[in-house]
C-alpha cells in the first residue's frame, strides 16, 4: 500500500522553495501593478480624449471650446506621465530583478573550492 502511494503522489512533488521567495514574490506583484497603473493612465488619457472630442463636437456651445481642447492637452500629458512612470519602474524593476536572480549563489562550487576544502580537511592541525 505504501509503494502504491510513493508512486501516485510522486508527480505532486516539487522543487525546494528558494529562501528569497518572498522578495519574487513581492517583485512579480509589484510587475502587476505597474502594468496595472499604466492601464489606468491608458484610460484616463482615452476617456479625456472622449470628453474632449465630445465638447468640441457641440455647435451651440462655442464658449466652451476651450475645455475640450484644455481636456485634449490633459490627455496628452496624462498619456505621457503613464508611460514614462512605467518606464522608470521598469527599469527600477529590471535592476531588482538581476539582484535577486543573477547575483545569488546558484549553488554550483567551483573545481578551486572544491580542492581548498578537501586540502583543508587533510591537514593536520
């Protein structure tokens, strides 16, 4: 019975969780939030864009052109202070990213170590 079910549940066994799991974690929701964020900016920029044209549509209101070429501009910048806030946290990201990923120890002992250990360990003391 026992081999039985070694073998069933020798497919739901996985790697060992890495000791910095919480900070990828942390990293991936922060990915999510950026896009996210950039979402937002995307439809501010497109519902300003909307009002504006709306506004500019309206031929007995003449007075109040200004607002929509004013929301026209604000959808511009809007647009443009999204993107750029991504970009920068990206890049910010990217960084963080090459910290945790790259710069850890992968585990893998170099052939030097290896024989500095070993030479260590037969010497007498």
């Amino acid at each position: 019975m026992k081999d039985k079910r070694k073998r069933l549940f020798r497919f739901l066994r996985t790697k060992p969780v890495p000791a910095n799991t919480n900070e990828i974690l942390a990293l991936e929701r922060t990915k999510l939030a950026n896009e996210r964020t950039l979402l937002a900016y995307i439809r501010a920029s497109l519902y300003l864009l909307l009002g504006g044209i709306a506004i500019l549509q309206l031929k007995d209101f003449r007075t109040i052109h200004w607002i929509g070429y004013a929301a026209l501009i604000v959808c511009v910048v809007f647009l443009t202070v999204g993107i750029f806030r991504f970009v920068l946290l990206y890049r910010r990201l990217y960084q963080w990213n090459r910290v945790l990923f790259v710069d850890t120890p992968s585990g893998k002992v170099n052939k030097m170590d290896v024989s500095q250990i070993e030479n260590e360990k037969h010497t007498p003391e």
